[in-house]
C-alpha cells in the first residue's frame, strides 16, 4: 500500500516544495492547514482544518499515516497574536510529536536550522534546539534537518532581497537607495558571517529522501549549498539577476540594528534583533555527511538564482 504522509506547514514556501515532491514521488498526504481552501488547487491532497494546538484536528490528520513531516517555524513574533517563537517552536513541536506518539506513527522528520544549538545568542535558534531535544527524546524514528538560508521564487527573503534591489523596502515609506546588511564594529565595517544558502527544492527533495533511507533514522543533518557567500556577494547576485546591474551595498553596524530592533522600527525594515545577532554567525557547514547518506549535493545559489531570478 502507498505510504501516507502527515504534513504540517504545508501552505508555506517549504511547504508547496514538500507537497511537490511528495506527489512526484506518489505518497499519500494529509496536510494541516488553517484555511479550508488553502490547498483546494492540489485536489491529490486531503487537508484537515485546524491548527498546531488543536489534538483533535491532529489526531484526524494522523489517521492512516505512517509518517510526519513537521515543518511549521516562524522567523518573526508576534506576540499580540501569540506567535512566539517559544510556543510555535517548543510547544508546537511537543503538540506534533505527543500526537505522533499517540497515533502509534513511528517515523517523524523535522524542520530544524542551521546555527541551533543550546548557548545560541538568538532565542530563534534557543527554540529550535529546545524542539530538537523533545524531538529525541520522543523515542519517535525520527530525522532532523538542519538548512541554511532557503531560498526560491517563492520565499520572502528572496522576495525582500528583489525589493531591496529595486531600491524599496517592506514598509512603503522608506526608500532604500542600497542593499544593506549588518556588519561588527562602529561603522559596520568589521564583516559578518558568511552565508551557504540552499535552494527550496533541494531541501524538499532531502524532507522526502528520508522517508525512502533507514539510514537517516535517528540522524541530525546540516544541509546547506554548494556555494559560501559573503552578505555582499550574495546581494550583487540578487541585483544581477532581478534588475541586470550592480546595486550599492552598505553595512549597518551591529548595534544600529539592535536599536531599531528595540524601538520598534526593524519591522518596517523587515528584520528583527534575532535576524541581526544570526547574521554574525558563520551560516555555513560540512556537508561531508550529507552527502555520504545521501548520495547528492545541493546545487549552487547562483546556478539555482539564474533560473529563478527573473521571476522575482
């Protein structure tokens, strides 16, 4: 019998990816979603209403299926609206996973980052490792992975870097005559950590590799691309792409950021504080293992931007 696949996150950008690759692969898939006619284009697809703390809703999903894939994560707050990154995160993944366990499912593929880890600076990453351990200690076959910056026609940082390009920025009232990033020290011109940005596909067709490899059971993968960039590099390829020249490129310094972060201007920039502290750290790692299980590479952003850029 086909295998029948729970997926959670399925109207995001990483999402539509999953499902298409899941219906290339014919799997079976029950997705949740919070909007009835979400997915009402994809009539290959069942679709269960309701949220990451709705059990029942949950549990009708779950029936028949013999895997999850959890993909929900949030970049942004909004804690008027209870969007934190401690309750979609954390206590999201424990709502999964405790459904799971309770639906005799057996195996569990999650949605991670790269940069998590326990010490992280940024409470981003400090919830993503908080849900990791739960995750492995759920007793649960599970995999998780682990992307660097994911990008894709459809991605809103792909769709921020094409308006940043075109001198706009998210909030209409602000003009944005260069593409910035953050950079250490007074001015900003101390660097930032170097990025490895992986394409969406290549994250969806790792998502859906797992449910044909026992080896990844009870694996931890850092999947990142197969090309290192510089913040600076990688907004001269956006600009070459989407608007056919080179833009100017400024840092802002570190602590700039902090500020606007904390009086309340960041948003209408489209960053928050975590966004600022993440951007120092080196997103990059070794794919060596990776590869090894599974017998691929993800392929480089510029050769993936060529393809796409137009669109943006």
């Amino acid at each position: 019998m086909p295998q029948r696949v729970f997926v959670t996150g399925a109207t995001g950008f990483v999402g539509q990816s999953v499902l298409d690759e899941l219906a290339k692969r014919r799997f079976e898939v029950s997705a949740l979603v919070r909007d009835g006619n979400a997915l009402s284009s994809r009539p290959d697809l069942q679709t269960v209403r309701g949220d990451l703390f709705d059990a029942s809703a949950l549990d009708r999903g779950m029936k028949d299926c013999q895997t999850v894939i959890h993909l929900v994560g949030i970049i942004m707050e909004k804690p008027s609206k209870e969007i934190t990154f401690q309750r979609i995160h954390v206590e999201g993944t424990r709502a999964v996973v405790d459904a799971a366990v309770r639906n005799g499912i057996r195996r569990y593929v999650h949605m991670s980052a790269l940069g998590t880890r326990p010490e992280a600076a940024s409470r981003y990453h400090q919830t993503k490792y908080a849900a990791e351990e739960y995750v492995r200690a759920s007793g649960l076959d599970w995999t998780i992975l682990r992307p660097s910056l994911i990008h894709g026609p459809r991605g809103e940082f792909m769709r921020q870097e094409a308006m940043w390009a075109r001198k706009r920025a998210p909030s209409p009232i602000f003009f944005m005559p260069f593409m910035p990033y953050f950079g250490a020290g007074q001015l900003g011109t101390g660097g930032a950590g170097e990025l490895q940005p992986v394409f969406v596909g290549d994250v969806a067709r790792a998502f859906v590799d797992c449910l044909e490899s026992a080896k990844t059971v009870g694996q931890t993968y850092d999947v990142g691309g197969s090309e290192r960039l510089s913040w600076p590099q990688l907004h001269d390829a956006v600009a070459g792409a989407v608007v056919k020249k080179k833009r100017l490129v400024v840092p802002i310094p570190v602590w700039a950021g902090k500020f606007y972060a904390a009086v309340g201007i960041a948003p209408l920039l489209g960053f928050n504080r975590d966004q600022v502290l993440m951007s120092q750290e080196q997103n990059t790692c070794d794919m060596g293992k990776f590869i090894q299980d599974f017998g691929w590479e993800p392929e480089r952003f510029t050769g993936s931007l060529a393809r796409y850029g137009a669109q943006l």
